[in-house]
C-alpha cells in the first residue's frame, strides 16, 4: 500500500530489498545456534545442515565485504 501513496517508491524497494538479504544470514545464524545448543540431542542438527546453515553465514558475510568495499 506504501507503494501505491508514494510517486516514487525507489527508496521503499531498496530498504525492502535491503532488510530481506540481512534476515537469511540472521536466520542462519540462529538455527546454527538454536539447533545446536537449545534443543535435546535428538532434535539437533546433523553435519551437513551445520555445514550448509555455515556456508550460507560465510557467503553472505563475504558478499556484505565485498559490496561494502566496493562503495569505498
């Protein structure tokens, strides 16, 4: 409805697109944590959803460095 009010929701688009890449990384992160020291052991995950949840935390910090960088 924001986009309907406004001429020109560039602003509104960026920000939605901005908070939607931080919720993946941040939704990793606590599975990883939740997943590995909150729940009973047979509830826990397994090594290749730890590796995959990492992998999905590491590229994201990477691709953030990188796209910070190359603003600077």
């Amino acid at each position: 409805m924001v986009l309907l009010i406004l001429d020109e929701p560039v602003l509104v688009v960026i920000a939605y697109a901005s908070l939607g890449t931080l919720f993946m990384p941040f939704l990793a992160g606590t599975l990883l944590w939740l997943l590995n020291r909150r729940v009973t052991r047979e509830y826990r995950n397994g090594l290749l959803a730890d590796l995959k949840l990492g992998a999905s935390v590491l590229l994201f910090i990477y691709v953030g460095i990188q796209e910070v960088l190359g603003v600077l």
